[in-house]
C-alpha cells in the first residue's frame, strides 16, 4: 500500500503543480515508511519540504497554503502525534470554508499512520479516528488496499475541502496488489462491498479487513455467507449501502481496532436502528478494541481483536 | 536607534577531543574518583547500548533508540543532578537515567513492549520515557512549579533534542519558566539530526542556546562531548535554580553516531565522511585520555572495567528475557485508581480471549 | 538501502560460517523471518531478519566466513518504527463493487427473498409463539408486522386496538344498503349496557341457580316488589355473601353492611338500573316512595348518576313482561343478581296430609308460583352459598304476609 502511496503522489503532482507535501522526514528521506520516496528527487525542495518538527506548525501553515493557492499534502508522522495539529484541524481547517460563507476554503489532505499491530514503540499505534469523524467539515478517510489507497488519495487532493487520510500501518505492506497508475480516482462518501453474502453483514474498516476477511472465510465453512463492507470513507458515513445490506442478510457485526465507547462502530449502530430496525434479525453486534489506552506491544495482539472474536459475534446473531 | 538589549551566548569546554585540558578545571574535578565514577558509567551504558541494538537486531527487543555518542552528556547532566531532583527525559537519555538508579531490565521492558519498564523502582518520581516530542518539558516546568509551591529544594530537568526545540511545547516551557523564576533546568541535546532533518533545516538561530533570551533566561552552550564541562554546566544552571534564580537552557553539543533508532538507515541522508569526523572526537575518547594523563587508569583496568559491564549488562538481558508475558488484566489494572464497574466484563472478555504468546 | 552487518552472536564470537540463505534477492521480508543460518565455534545459529522490507544483495555466499560486523545482506528497508508483515508472496485479489450511492449494479443473490419487516418485539414474540412471520397479514400499511398482528395471528385476545381489523359485523353494517335500515351510533344508555354487558362478559363466572316460590297462600295480593325486596333481606341476614364487592385483581371482597339494591327499570329509551340505598332499614312505605321516584325519574331520564351506581345486590323483575326462567348477567362489582319471572298457575303435586298407612293420597292442584333465577359471580360465590341465599328468599316468599 505504501508504494501505492507514493505512486498517487506522484501522479498528482505531476499533473497538478499546486500541489506540495510538507512534513518531518518526507524529502530526503522519503517519509518513516517511505510513502514520500522519490518525490523530492522529482519535484524539487519547495514542493516536498521538511518542516521543522512541529505538527501544529505542520497543520497551520497547511491551512495558510491552502486559503492561498496551493494543495497541500501534509504528513503528520504517527496518529499518536497528531494532536498538537487537532487545534489547527478543528478550529481552522474544518471551518475555513463555512466561517467566510465560501470565501475562503481549504484544499488539505493531512495524512498519517493509523493503528498498531507492528511491534512500534509506545503512541505509535493510536486509532482515534471517532474523534475526527465528529468533527463537521472535514471528511475522514481510511483505506484498505493498495489499490483503494491509490484511487482514494488521488480523489482526496482533487478534493476542494479538508480530509484525513488515515493510512491503516499494519497493511503497508501486507498485500501485494497490482495498481494501475492512471490517475483515475475512487469516488468518495461510499462504501466498498468486498465481498457479498447473504447471511450476515460485516462492516469494518482499515487494518481489521485482514481479520475480517480470515474469519469470512473460516465461517464460510461453516455454512455462513457474510457480505462484507469496507467503509472507506468513514465521515460522511455512506449508510445507504449497509442499510441495504442489512436488508438483505438481516445481520450486522460491526468490527473496528479503535476503542468500543463512542467509537464509529456506536454511530453505525444507532443509523442501523433508526433506519433498519425491522430488518433485523438478531442485536447488532459490535468487535473492537477495550476501552482501554492501547497497550505497548507484548499485549496489542490481545487489544486488537483476533479472527475468534469476530466468529464468535457472528455466531451470537445467529443464537436464539 | 539605540540599542536596548543585546545578548550573549557563551560556550564553555574543558577537555578538548583528545582528552587535553583547555579550560580551568571545576572544583569537583579535584576529586578525581568522582571521574573515574563518569567514566564507568559512560562505558556501561555504551556496552549496554550495543548489547541492545544487538538484541533488537536478533529479533528479541523492539524498535530501539541508540544514544551512541551521547555518554557525556548524559552521565554528565547524571552526575550534576541530586537524588531528590526530578528527570523530564525524553527516550535516548539511558546515561542519565542509569546514573539516576533506573535498571537495565527496566529500559529493556519498555522498549521491549512492557510497561512495567515505566515502574522504575528507584526514581519513583522521576517521568517516564516521553515520545510526543517537547510535551515533556512543560511537565518539567509544572514539576518545578509544584517544588517551588510546596517549598521543597528540588529542581527539575528537562531533555530536548535538536528537533524537540521547533515544537510549540519548548518555547511555552521556556517562557512559562522564566515568567515564574521556576526551579528548573532545560538541556538540549543537539546531535545534529533529528530522523533525517539537520538542524539548519529546523532554524534560522545561530545556536539553540539564544532562544533562551526571548523567554528572558540564561542560555548557555557547552561542549556535550565533555563529561567535565556538561557537569560543571548543568551543575551551575541547577544551583541557580535552587537559589531561587530561575531557570537556565543549556545546549549541549555532540552527534548522533548511530541511527535514529534501530529502524532507521541515516545512510541515507547522511554522509559517511560526516559519521567518521564526529567519531574522531567521540566522548569516551577523551576522558579514557585524560584519567590515563592523570595516572589513575590503564589498560588492565579498562580490560576489567569492560568485564564487569559485560556482566551487568548480561545479567540484566537474562532478567529482561525471562520475564512473563504480562496477563491481559494488565491493560485494565492501572486504566484509573479503581476500575469502573461497566469495565469488568471487557476485562473478562480480553481474560477469555487472551493469546498464549506475545506477538501474532 | 541499509547494509545489515552480523550481529555479535554472543560471548563475543568474532566469526561465523555461512550455512545457509533462507532469503535471495528480491524477496521481501517481515521481522524475524528467519533469514539465514550461520555457524560459529559453538553452534549453528539463525539469525532473523532485523527489519521488514527488500533484500536487494546477499553479502556472503555460504561457505564464507563472516567476522561479526561485516556486512550480511542489503536492504531496502523503508521503516523507522516498528515491523510490519511481509508482503505477501500472493497477490491480493479483490472482486470489489462500489456502494450504494453511485449506482450499484447486480441485484441481491436470489437466494436473498424479501424478509419480512418486523418491529423486534413481534420477531420475538412470533418466534416464541411459534408462529411464521411470513404467515401473518399486516393490519398498517407499511408491512410491517407489529405485536398485535402476531398476536391476532395466534388467536389471543388483545385490548381493541385502533389498527384492529373491521369485524363480520362492522363490514355488514358499513356495506348496508340504506333500504336496510339507517345506522344507529348507539350513545347514552344504550352504549353504557353495551360496556357494562361486556364487562360482565368478558370478567364474570356466571352461574345461575333457578327454583320456584309457591306463594298461594299469600293473603293479600302484595306488591310484588316489596315482597321481592323483603325476601332479600332476609336472604341476606341468612347468607350474607351475596351482599358483596368483589375485587379480582386484589383477590379480595368486602360483605357490605348494607343493602343497596339495584333495580331494573325498563323505558323507552333504554335499560336504566338505579339504586335504592339501605333498604334494609326502610319502612314498607319509604321504599315504596323510593322505587316510585326512581322509576319516574328513569323514564323522565332524570336519574342522578349517584343513583346509579355503588349498588350491592342487583333485582330484575322481569315477569313483569314474559319470561319465566332467565340467565341474568352479574354486574362487577356486585356478585348476584336475583331475577323473578311471570307469576303463572302452574300445577303442582300437594302432598296428602298424615303418614304412613292412614295417609291421604297426593293431589294435583293449580297453585301460584313465582319463578327465580339467582346468578351469582362462581369466583366469590359458592354453589352452596347461593342456593342457601334462594333457600331463604322462596322461604320468605311462600309466607303468607
């Protein structure tokens, strides 16, 4: 996925030249995980720059940028350090636009590794993603392929207001996924249906598809058929396709790494049964995190829900 | 126009690289048993850093933060701290924290993926590594305004790197001191590079010291690659702050010999040449120098001083490696004071669906 | 690229033999995949890869020897935290649609039938009852099966309910021709015999216990009422369970001290029962008064609610009219209801007077008798309460004054 990354920068950049990436460690060095390889070689030191490490600097001269003519691509290096820029994000970026009726706006993409699972050191391997998607005005994305991250990305820079591009770590290089570098962008707002089914709905989002989709096809010899959802677009939340889903199945398992209390998984449920309540078969069942910090990580892989956690909720929509 | 403030930085060195003496040596040095004490400890805790990149590199420790090069600096700040003085590290200063009673088979659980690393048992008061960059020195700053409020005569002691001192954190730390005269030490580290950015790239300041002068403190520039002046520096900046002077930054000056961590490749963006300079004049070098120059060390006893490491940091790995798999109930145990009552069936969830082993 | 270098393999090992690569050129690696097994003085040792990424060079072919920090293999390895997985060796294949919103094509799979909707509550309840949701017809619109429709479905009686399907008789009445008739909202009395009928259905156990006063040797020809009314009383005094309020829910009853009988009066307009209060401590006369006041004002449609009600003991006189025998209907919370049908000559076997071998034999003579059917609430009243309570009131009836 990363260098899918790095290819939709490319392609981007060499089409559009408002665009730039700013932050610590993209030129030279490409990025931490080299989603910026190559591009300071390209495109010069004025369009990949190394801030001086700051995040709030990071996402304040972002916003600058962007009011001004430019599309900034701002990496901010770990979700774990991402709140020093929250004030800029919540209080500038997501309202830019609204405050100035339309005057001003802005056209940033802030980018930044989400969740564990990859042995990093301690606040490397936060997932707080529920706490952007509350915030009105900005869009919060989350891809889950190499080629969802290409499509994705692109469609985000193209995009004239502020999204969160948040990059699941433990599948930057967990598939191998030919993506074709043509420029061509994913539609926002919508959910992808990676796998359809007729017994039970699965909804879930970034690195959890890898468990997800192991425990689809344990269940599937089991007899149950699940009909898995991407969200991919976490905020605005396209419910439209999983009340359809639901619908059809008439059973829902919900499955984030993120925190339970309030995580996006609550928001899902609570649309689920305003607007599908009768198409429900059996509660709606939620897979996450604890609400506990995450732990450092002798004991993520008990933090992060395992395959057995995910059949086991399957099971319960099916119990009497 | 007249001028109405004008600064100075000034730099302070003691042993030049090669272990002469080219400063007036502080009172402390006439002791020279309490050199020979930095020296050990600046060489235990190089032996215990191989051993540790050693461990990361054999797939038995995680990500790890080399402070290859920074023994000086380290030991030195160590040294120049009392006891019952409070450390704002940040997550490569293993020197100091060694000096200050931490163990071994602690910083080997944290960075091994075990909070309990985070427990130490002898600084009980000190802060834990910190690896959102900068936020420690505002806890430095509010440990010194508790001291300063509760009257007790205890300083705190800040690290930042290089790169730490871009962050909005630093600058309010530095300000917040000065306006309130705190109790409290700032040390930045400059080794040159932060991951792959070089310090010219983070300011346009001619030193890191002077950004003393706009929260109005004393800044001060030492050489970090010289246990004698890093002590006598930091030592002087902790006095005044226990007088009731107020705070003082120091910058100490050396160079990342290694990595940024065991993860990094700084061949990338850094050039050998550079590497091998800073290694000419690295800070075990010069004191090894100036105690032999002084009759007081040599070859035999650096060949046992080198054994008794080897053990410690031996003894230690056995003690890191044998240690259990923390239980699932350790993500609940310290959550809050008391765990509240909807939690209890999460805890029992993670109990049932625990792994065996660590890792997948 | 990193150049990683062998690593000191412990006790200070200078040197190791290169067995055997695991990995070659080109292939990636995850942290702590084994990468290649070498031999030093004591052991042979695998050595894991230290970092995820792309072998680019192998430094050393086996059979060299390495000392320790010479250089091992190359890497692209492109992290600085952490170890990620391996890229896998096989490609991630996905067959992905895109949602709803920009036009999904491919209907569901056809073995996705349309489900019935239904409120959770009413899954359950169906899946209790054993009942087929699939089976039940929606009394809504909007095809969604409520608890109601579950329980019509299974044939338990549920609060009438707004949404409650029109009955056999609701349909007749709405698809009447005017010919037939014109429809009568029945209102005022007649829609409170209605509830008040219905309640009784729907709460008492009637049971009725019928028997006959033989009142010929009646002297004057009395009023029928009083005599009814005194009968009562001294029924009452033998048996006073009949006397009573039952309350079902709280399982209990009070025996009232006092008699305040309802009476049935029938009018033009309708069924109206008002009440006369105490009757046992009136005189002839006053009751009397009592029932002449309250039939007028019944059929003058002026009776004071306070009259109708809190009566304890209920009398319909029917015979008045027709009827002999009747099944009167108990009234919550009253427990009985005496009804006196059509006074008639009826025949009736007189046994002869002595005993025994001397006596007179048992003629056949035309007496009259009053009919009396006394209903009583089953849940409070026993069988033998009730006949002692008849018991009494034919006794007094068959005195002569």
């Amino acid at each position: 996925m990363v260098e899918a990354i790095a290819l939709a920068h490319g392609w981007e950049m060499q089409h559009d030249p408002d665009v730039v990436v700013i932050g610590q460690d993209v030129g030279a060095n490409g990025g931490v995980f080299r989603a910026t390889a190559g591009l300071q070689e390209r495109f010069g030191s004025e369009r990949v720059q190394d801030t001086p490490l700051a995040e709030a600097t990071i996402a304040g001269m972002a916003v600058g940028m962007a009011t001004h003519g430019l599309k900034p691509v701002a990496e901010i290096q770990f979700m774990g350090f991402l709140y020093p820029a929250l004030d800029q994000i919540v209080n500038h970026m997501s309202r830019m636009r609204n405050r100035t009726r339309g005057r001003l706006s802005c056209p940033v993409v802030v980018r930044t590794p989400h969740g564990g699972g990859i042995h990093a050191p301690e606040h490397h391997s936060e997932s707080t993603e529920t706490m952007l998607c509350h915030i009105p005005g900005i869009r919060v994305l989350c891809p889950s392929s190499p080629v969802r991250a290409y499509g994705l990305l692109l469609a985000a820079i193209r995009d004239p207001d502020p999204v969160m591009f948040l990059e699941p770590v433990r599948l930057y290089r967990a598939m191998r996924q030919e993506v074709s570098d043509d420029g061509r962008a994913l539609p926002l707002d919508v959910c992808f249906i990676l796998r359809e089914g007729s017994d039970v709905t699965i909804v879930t989002w970034g690195a959890m598809i890898l468990e997800t989709l192991r425990a689809v096809a344990l269940l599937e010899e089991r007899h149950i058929s699940a009909e898995v959802i991407d969200v991919a677009t976490l905020s605005p939340i396209d419910i439209g396709t999983i009340l359809e889903s639901v619908a059809k199945t008439g059973r829902l398992v919900i499955v984030h790494e993120a925190a339970r209390n309030v995580g996006l998984g609550a928001e899902i449920a609570a649309q689920v049964a305003e607007h599908g309540l009768y198409d429900l078969q059996a509660p709606i069942q939620r897979v996450t995190g604890f609400d506990t910090v995450m732990p450092l990580f002798k004991l993520e892989h008990d933090y992060i829900p395992g395959v057995q956690r995910i059949i086991d909720a399957v099971e319960l929509t099916f119990a009497d | 126009m007249k001028t109405v403030a004008e600064f100075s930085i000034r730099y302070r060195q003691i042993m030049g690289p090669d272990g002469s003496v080219v400063g007036p040596l502080p009172k402390f040095a006439e002791d020279v048993s309490c050199i020979v004490d930095m020296y050990r400890a600046m060489t235990l805790v190089r032996v215990f850093d191989t051993k540790a990149v050693n461990l990361q590199r054999t797939g038995l420790l995680g990500t790890y933060p080399s402070c290859l090069g920074h023994e000086a600096a380290h030991v030195g700040i160590g040294a120049a701290m009392r006891p019952e003085d409070v450390l704002a590290p940040v997550y490569r200063e293993f020197g100091t924290q060694l000096w200050r009673g931490v163990s071994m088979t602690e910083i080997l659980a944290y960075w091994g993926g075990d909070e309990r690393g985070n427990d130490f048992a002898v600084p009980r008061q000190d802060f834990a590594w910190c690896v959102p960059i900068a936020t420690q020195t505002l806890h430095a700053a509010g440990a010194a305004m508790a001291f300063k409020i509760r009257k007790e005569p205890r300083c705190a002691l800040a690290y930042i790197g290089d790169g730490g001192t871009s962050e909005g954190a630093f600058y309010e730390a530095l300000n917040l001191a000065g306006s309130r005269a705190l109790p409290a030490v700032f040390v930045i580290v400059n080794n040159g590079w932060a991951i792959s950015v070089p310090v010219a790239a983070q300011t346009a300041a001619q030193t890191l010291a002077q950004k003393a002068i706009a929260a109005g403190i004393p800044g001060v520039q030492v050489d970090g690659n010289d246990v004698l002046a890093v002590r006598e520096v930091v030592g002087d900046a902790l006095d005044a702050a226990r007088r009731g002077e107020g705070p003082t930054l120091v910058e100490a000056l050396t160079y990342r010999l290694s990595d940024h961590t065991t993860a990094d490749d700084a061949s990338r963006y850094r050039s050998a040449r550079e590497v091998d300079a800073a290694w000419a004049i690295e800070p075990l070098i010069r004191i090894r120098r100036f105690l032999i120059d002084a009759g007081v060390w040599d070859a035999a006893k650096e060949a046992l001083l080198l054994e008794e490491c080897a053990a410690k940091v031996e003894a230690a790995v056995t003690g890191y490696l044998a240690a259990a798999k923390p239980s699932t109930d350790a993500m609940f145990d310290h959550l809050f004071a008391e765990l509240p009552e909807h939690l209890h069936e999460q805890r029992l969830t993670a109990r049932r669906y625990g792994s065996k082993h660590s890792g997948h | 690229m990193s150049t990683f270098r062998l690593p000191d393999l412990g006790e200070g090992l200078a040197e190791a033999e290169i067995v055997e690569w695991h990995v070659k050129a080109g292939d990636h690696v995850h942290v702590d995949q084994p990468m290649v097994s070498v031999e030093t003085a004591k052991a042979v040792v695998e050595v894991p890869a230290p970092f995820s990424g792309i072998v680019t060079a192998l430094r050393a072919a086996p059979g060299d020897i390495v000392p320790t920090g010479a250089p091992l293999i190359d890497f692209d390895s492109g992290t600085v935290v952490g170890s990620m997985p391996a890229t896998s060796e096989q490609e991630f294949v996905e067959s992905v649609t895109v949602g709803r919103s920009r036009g999904r094509s491919g209907q569901p799979r056809g073995g996705a039938e349309s489900r019935s909707r239904a409120l959770p509550a009413a899954r359950a309840l169906a899946k209790r009852l054993g009942v087929d949701l699939a089976a039940i017809q929606t009394a809504g619109d909007s095809g969604v099966v409520t608890l109601d429709d579950v329980l019509r479905h299974a044939n338990i009686s549920a609060p009438p309910s707004p949404a409650a399907p029109p009955s056999a008789a609701a349909r007749a009445i709405a698809a009447a021709d005017p010919a037939d008739g014109t429809v009568e909202p029945l209102r005022g009395v007649r829609r409170a015999m209605a509830q008040s009928m219905s309640m009784s259905r729907d709460q008492v156990a009637g049971s009725t216990v019928c028997d006959d006063a033989d009142i010929h040797h009646w002297t004057v020809r009395a009023d029928y009422m009083l005599r009814l009314m005194r009968a009562m009383i001294c029924a009452w005094r033998a048996e006073p369970a009949l006397n009573a309020w039952y309350d079902s829910a709280s399982h209990s009853r009070i025996l009232v001290a006092h008699i305040d009988l309802a009476i049935a009066v029938d009018t033009p307009g309708g069924l109206i029962v008002p009440v006369l209060r105490n009757i046992e401590k009136k005189s002839p006369g006053e009751l009397r008064e009592d029932i002449a006041r309250q039939k007028e004002a019944a059929h003058r449609r002026s009776t004071q609610p306070e009259d109708l009600r809190d009566f304890t003991l209920m009398l319909s006189n029917f015979g008045t009219l027709a009827g002999r025998y009747g099944i009167p209907l108990v009234v919550p919370p009253a427990v009985a209801i005496l009804g006196a049908g059509k006074v008639r000559e009826d025949a009736v076997v007189v046994p002869g007077a002595g005993t025994g071998a001397g006596a007179a034999a048992a003629t056949v003579q035309a007496h009259r008798r009053m009919p009396l059917s006394l209903s009583f609430d089953h849940r409070c009243i026993t069988g033998g309460e009730a006949c002692r309570f008849l018991a009494a009131v034919i006794a007094d009836l068959e005195k002569p004054d």
